[in-house]
C-alpha cells in the first residue's frame, strides 16, 4: 500500500488517560507507520470538539483513567465522520501492576456507539459463568508453564488482515478476551491436548472459542478494531521472548497490517446496512478475527532448546487500494483543506510533546 505524502494519513495516538504504554514503549511501531508515509500525532488533554478534527485513525492503548462521558461522545461524532478507531485493551497482570489491564474504561467507548457495538473486553481464564473482567487469557489449559503467553497460528485466518498486506503465520499475544454476543460468529476455537507433554489441560473442555482480535466495517463507514492486548506491539523486552514484544514472531506485521485496513477506505457497494437497533445482535457484518491456538509448549519447546523464532523484515510495499474517482475529486480537498488546518493546529500544541 502506497501512502500519498502530499495527503498522509493522520494518525492520533492518545497518552491524555495515563497511559503505562505511551509513545517511548510504541517507538517502533509508531517509528514504522512514520516510514509507511503516515503521520503520528500525539493527543495529551481530554478529548473535545477540536481533537479529532483532521484525524483518520484514533489510537488508545490500554487508558489507566477514566474516559468522562463527554469525551465519550466526541469519539461517537468522530466516528460517524466515517473515520477509524483502534483500541487496545491488556491483561491483568499480577506480577505488574503498570502493565494490569483497565478494559472496563475501553468498554464505557463502546457503551456510547449507537451501532450495536456489543462487544467487551472479557476474559475466558475459567468456566464461561466464572468470567472476571480483563483477567489474563492464560494458557493454562494449554499446558504452558508461563501461562499468560499465548503462542497463536493463524494460517487457517483467511481475513484481509492476515493475507493482502503482509503474509502472517504466527503471533504471540498476552491478552484478555474480547466477549461478542453472537457466539456464533467466532470461527476459530482453542485446542486443549489431553496428551501434552507439560502436563494435564486446564478445566477447559476441548474447542472453546477465545476472541483476542475482532475488526468490523461499521455502517457509517466507520472501521473499528479491538484487540485484547496492548503489550504484544510494544518495546517492552522480555527474556522469556528473547526480544520485545513488537519483535516477535510476526507481531510487527500485525500491527501495520492493522493500520493499512484501518486506513483504506471502505467501499459503499460493500458495506452493510446500518444498524441502529441499540438492542441488536452484535456487529451486523462484523468481521471476527478468529485464531487458532497452537498446541501449548510449542513455544516453551522452541525456547527451551534454544532455536529463535525468526522475524522477517519484509519492506511494506503493497498495492494501493484507494479508488480515486473523479466525483470525489472535490470531496477530497474540502477534506484535505480540514486535514491541513487541524495539522496546523496539532503541531502548534504538540510542538513541545515532540521534543520530550
């Protein structure tokens, strides 16, 4: 995907809800979307009428504050501007508590979208009637010894996601669970292996469904993507990987594939009808970013025996897919005149954020 330098996409990367996980530990990833031909802002005071203005994708990882309602509904108009959102929820993690999950404020964005956004940051660590918000989804019942890993093969994924941008095999992941109130539109499920090396399965019964990313199309033209785990694209460096999260396996093709769906534009022939029942299913034309897990201890048996999981850099070149018709000629610099002053604006009030 070939970004237009003249006409960047603007990406608003929010540290405003004290944010553990800011631009230091998002250096790589954010230094990436910088070399994709994007531009990354930086958004420090609460969100009001003029935050948004001019931005294509909103980012927020994993807020440690409360977002107040008010704010809450600026993200509601920003999105019916048929624009993009990103939210990154993380674990509860016991050993850290900068890096515990607070997923309930993520889903108080999600309670104010009128377009029957029934999707939670959940956990599914024990029985489905014992789920505790943002608890770790561990890898106990896969017989793991660092249970809050979670070694994911999606080569059976077929989404866009996974296969028009950068090809993806495996990821590893630290995640809470993301709840759908359609279960029928998970398509992927755990497997516990009852004759695991490391041990006995966890009380989990064999094929229970865990959602760790999901990614809809919403009727408004607006793209929105969640994802259970805000870690997995950070600097943070970790022994046990024997890299930083971004680093590992193909977790940094993940995210800038994330990224370019979130920015191509949607086509209307495609999109689903609107949904504005706020009591219906959840996510009418969602699509559900299901993953397969691994056998558990493949990993463990990767690091224990010391051979390293390769990261292969592949040079984002990817063919544009941006229609460029002559009837949105005029439509595009009225938004290109909009973009143009709200990065006017954005850069006389991050100037000094960008020194830090």
């Amino acid at each position: 995907m070939v970004f237009d330098e003249e006409n960047p996409v603007i990406i608003l990367f929010d540290e405003a809800h004290g944010q553990f996980f800011n631009r230091t530990l998002y250096s790589q990833a954010l230094t990436d979307l910088e070399e994709l031909g994007m531009q990354v802002v930086f958004n420090s005071q609460a969100f009001n009428e003029t935050t948004f203005e001019g931005v294509d994708i909103f980012i927020i990882t994993d807020p440690q504050e409360s977002i107040t309602f008010r704010e809450r509904i600026h993200i509601r108009d920003y999105l019916r501007e048929e624009k993009s959102m990103l939210l990154l929820a993380n674990p509860l993690v016991e050993t850290n508590a900068s890096l515990d999950g607070h997923g309930d404020y993520l889903n108080y964005i999600l309670n104010e979208q009128e377009l029957s956004i029934l999707a939670r940051f959940w956990t599914d660590t024990e029985a489905i009637e014992l789920r505790k918000p943002n608890d770790v989804v561990k890898n106990d019942f896969l017989n793991a010894g660092k249970s809050e890993y979670l070694v994911l093969d999606i080569n059976e994924t077929n989404h866009e996601i996974f296969s028009d941008y950068e090809n993806i095999s495996t990821i590893i992941t630290s995640s809470c669970s993301i709840q759908d109130a359609r279960e029928e539109l998970i398509v992927g499920s755990t497997e516990a292996y009852a004759d695991s090396p490391l041990g006995d399965p966890h009380t989990f019964s064999t094929n229970i469904a865990v959602l760790v990313l999901a990614g809809r199309a919403e009727g408004f033209n607006a793209r929105v993507a969640m994802g259970g785990s805000t870690i997995m694209f950070s600097d943070v460096v970790d022994p046990y990987l024997g890299s930083s999260w971004y680093e590992a396996a193909d977790n940094s093709k993940l995210w800038r594939n994330l990224i370019k769906w979130l920015s191509t534009e949607i086509q209307e022939e495609n999109l689903p009808p609107p949904n504005t029942d706020l009591n219906g299913p959840f996510l009418l034309g969602m699509t559900t970013l299901a993953i397969i897990f691994l056998v558990g201890g493949f990993f463990l048996f990767m690091v224990g025996s010391g051979q390293q999981i390769s990261v292969v850099k592949v040079k984002d070149i990817v063919e544009d897919k941006r229609t460029k018709e002559s009837e949105e000629a005029s439509i595009g610099a009225s938004k290109q005149t909009k973009r143009d002053r709200r990065l006017r604006q954005i850069k006389k009030h991050t100037k000094s954020d960008r020194r830090k």
